[in-house]
C-alpha cells in the first residue's frame, strides 16, 4: 500500500525512515495537536531517537530548560505561551540546543521572524517526516562550537557578544548601538564581502531599497573607530559590490 506524507486531517502515513545520525538523540517535541504529536513521536522513535512531549508552551518550556536535549521540535502556535517566546527565552537563558520550529504560518516574513527569534530552521505544515527528519539531522550534525561562539574575531580586532565589548590591539573601543550591530554582521561575515542590500536587511531590518547613503555613512564612521590610528585597515570597500572585514 502507498503511504502518503503527513497532511492535517489526513489519515495517511509515509512509510518511516531510518536516521543517519550514528547514535540516538533525545528529543523534546512541543506539540499541542495530538495526531501530529503522535505523527513525530512514532517517527522519530522508528528512526532510534528518544523523544519527550509536551502539550502546551509552559510545560514545553520547564521541560527544556530543566531537561538535557539534543534538539528541541517547536510548534509556533501553542496554548500557554507561543512557540517564538519559547525559543527566545531559551536563547536569553544562553541554551544553544538546536531548535526545528513547525508552522502552518507560510509566509517568508513568518519564517524571517522565527528564525530571527533564535530558531535554527522552519518548516511550515503540512509536512512529510522524512523532511522533518533530514532538517533535524542537519541541525544535529552541526558543530557545538559554533553555535557556542560567544567572540567574534578578525586580526587583532575582536567583539566579546556577552559583555558587548569591542577591542582592538588591546585598545577599547566605544561603539553606538547601530554600529555595533553593523560590526557584528560583517564579523559574523568576516572575508565575505557583504552587499549594501544584505546589511538593509541584516542590520536596520529593511527588505526594501530606502534609497538613502545610510549604509555608507554608517560604514564610514565604523571604519574611523575600527581603522583611524591602525597600520592596517580591517575593513575593505568593494566597489560595485559592497563591504567586507578580513585582516590581510
């Protein structure tokens, strides 16, 4: 018999795959709708990983903060407390776990918004649970230090994210808050070179061209701060292209 992918309100089933992560993880999944619950649970027992349920965002949040997993499974819309204050309070408690949050919410400015809330990856319902998996095991193969990187480096100029600190050749450096964010994203891009549009969106959060020099001002007086009294400038001027930060 054919099996189909998970749909809501459907009563088929896919048939389930094995996982290709060597050892079982554990797993929380926060779902209030029972049949998709059962639906994640069922799979992801199949594929040899443990898993835990909670039912509404409250317990799912005691449950995470109090309990050792590997990656947490989040529904948006939950009783009690929406999915995106769960994840953001486990980002402000400093918790790295990997975060696969679920959604019929579609739309691109709502799976912007989850992610900016700290989740890791989206996917919208209806769902197959081979999808759900591979998503879950690309989050899992992810190295631990990254997701732990607390400072940003490039040269003898580094940005400590915990204690908002910037210093450069032990010298520290007063930045304001816009041109710390800038700072941060092209850190988080070091050797990339980083578009105008990409630091709209990055930075000051427009998704459209404002017509306006805001990004070079900004990056101009960035580079008095970072660079003016240096011997070799950090940050670089593409033209045509954008910016970038590297230290050759």
């Amino acid at each position: 018999m054919t099996r189909t992918p998970y749909c809501s309100g459907s009563e088929g089933r896919e048939a389930w795959p094995q996982s290709r992560v060597g050892d079982g993880m554990r797993i929380l999944v926060i779902e209030d709708d029972a049949k998709t619950a059962d639906y994640i649970l069922k799979g992801l027992g199949e594929a040899g990983h443990r898993a835990d349920h909670a039912v509404d965002g409250r317990e799912g949040l005691h449950r995470a903060t109090g309990g050792e997993y590997d990656a947490l499974i989040v529904d948006r819309m939950l009783p009690g407390l929406d999915g995106l204050s769960i994840v953001r309070a486990i980002r402000a408690a400093d918790m790295t776990v990997p975060v696969l949050i679920l959604s019929a919410l579609a739309h691109v400015d709502e799976r912007v918004t989850g992610l900016r809330a700290g989740g890791d990856d989206y996917l919208t319902k209806p769902f197959a649970f081979s999808e759900l998996l591979a998503r879950l095991e690309a989050l899992l193969r992810r190295p631990h230090a990254i997701a732990q990187q607390t400072v940003l480096t490039v040269g003898d100029l580094s940005m400590d994210l915990l204690a908002r600190r910037v210093v450069r050749a032990g010298q520290p450096i007063e930045l304001r808050p816009q041109e710390y964010k800038l700072l941060e994203y092209l850190l988080r891009h070091a050797g990339d070179v980083v578009t105008r549009t990409m630091l709209f969106e990055g930075v000051w959060d427009f998704h459209f061209d404002p017509q306006t020099n805001v990004v070079d001002v900004h990056v101009s007086r960035l580079r008095q701060k970072i660079d003016k009294g240096f011997d070799k400038p950090l940050i670089h001027t593409h033209r045509g292209g954008g910016y970038s930060i590297r230290a050759d």
